[in-house]
C-alpha cells in the first residue's frame, strides 16, 4: 500500500498545505479530502488523471474547498474526460455531498458518480459524527489489503475511536495516522499528549498540525518529518 501526503497541515497552516491523502491499495488510487491547497498539489504532482476515487472525511473548508475545480478538471481538462467517482459512506453523507455539489456545479450528476463505499472492499469507515465538530458528520477511514491496515482519523476531537476500531492482534502491519493539535481545542481535535498513551502500542503518526510549532516535549513521530509519507 502506498500512502503519500498532499499537504499535512491545519485549517490555517496553508505553507504546510491542506491535509490530504494520496492511498494506492491493489491498483486502485484513492484521494482522502480535497481542501483549497490540493488541486494545486495534484496538478504539480500530475496525478489528476490517475485518480480512481475520491473520498471526504467531512465539509470544512480545508477538507474540500478544491473538490469543485478537481471535478471540473475531470470534465472539461482531461486528454479523456470523465466522471469523477466519489465514494460515500451513507445516504445521508451522499445527500449532502449532492447538495454542497450543486452549488458549484449545478446538474451534479453530469459530473460525479456516486459509489457506495461497499464496492470497494479495501475502505471501510469510521463514523465519528459529532466527534470533530457538534451535529457534524465526519469520517475516519481504514484501508486494507492482505498484507497491512492503514486507519486514518480525519478531524476528531476524540483521541480514543480510532484505536479502539483496529485490532492490534491482526498479523497485518498496522500504521495509524492520527489528526492532532498542539493546543487544547475542546474536543474539536486530538490533544498532542492525550496520543502519548497510545505510543507504545501502536506506530502512530500525528498530522494537521504545523510543523514549525512542535512543542518541545512532543513525542508522536509526525507525517511531516517523514518523507517516504510526503509526495
Ligand atoms: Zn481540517
Ligand atoms: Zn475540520
């Protein structure tokens, strides 16, 4: 599996780029979240073409203010226009993809196929409503393949979910990619040290942080320190 970085930062740290996630898993490639930073980034990197799939943990701004402009770019950009498949994980989150769609790009489904998330096989979700922000949807999401497990928090306020939705007994690698925040937010993200418990049993790596503030006394190993993570 191969699990590449767009962009590891928080909603303000554009020089660290929106948090998103290029994920290649038996040949398919997937794109977690599309905030303003990441067309941009896929344009640079020339990956537009080769996106299979995207998926969005939940609606603020730095998690799909470029969703719009990718789409587009699949209709009217490509040497072989096409649809741009996004993948839902309930009927209410497809309903308010549709609607958040429509304001951009009018007649949505001239533009994206929607695909439940049961028809691949190597995502499943994590529901964390209400666990980023209060009455909001969100989504964690793990990938697997027959030899590793990748889980990947997206924005939460609960540092707990995330671990107890994997099972450290597979024989599979298992890598968690844990949102967190170097101060205190109420719950809207993950507070650095409340990851610290998990360290020892699990390899964690802490994102949608900036990485020119790390506290001196952080210790979860960051995305943005690893370059086999960074595009
Ligand atoms: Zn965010
Ligand atoms: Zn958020």
């Amino acid at each position: 599996m191969k699990v590449k970085f767009l962009g590891t930062g928080g909603a303000f740290d554009f020089d660290a780029g929106n948090s998103s996630i290029w994920i290649e898993i038996n040949n398919k490639k997937f794109l977690l979240d599309c905030g303003h930073t990441v067309y941009p980034a896929l344009r640079k990197h020339n990956l537009i073409d080769d996106l299979d799939y995207i998926l969005i943990s939940h609606f603020h701004d730095d998690h799909v203010g470029s969703l719009c402009t990718t789409i587009l770019h699949h209709t009217f950009f490509l040497h072989k226009p096409k649809k741009t498949k996004i993948i839902f994980p309930d009927e209410s989150f497809k309903y308010n993809l549709n609607k958040f769609l429509s304001f951009g790009l009018g007649n949505v489904d001239e533009f994206v196929d929607f695909i439940p998330i049961s028809e691949t096989p190597e995502v499943k979700a994590i529901n964390t409503f209400g666990l980023h922000v209060e009455n909001m949807q969100s989504y964690g999401f793990i990938f697997e393949d027959e030899n590793e497990i990748v889980a990947i928090s997206g924005d939460l306020g609960d540092p707990e979910i995330i671990f107890s939705c994997v099972s450290r007994h597979s024989k599979k690698k298992l890598r968690i990619f844990h949102e967190m925040s170097f101060e205190h937010t109420d719950g809207v993200h993950s507070y650095y040290k409340d990851l610290f418990f998990f360290l020892d049993d699990y390899e964690i790596y802490g994102y949608h942080v900036n990485p020119e503030q790390v506290p001196a006394d952080n210790q979860v190993p960051l995305v943005a320190d690893h370059p086999e993570y960074l595009l």
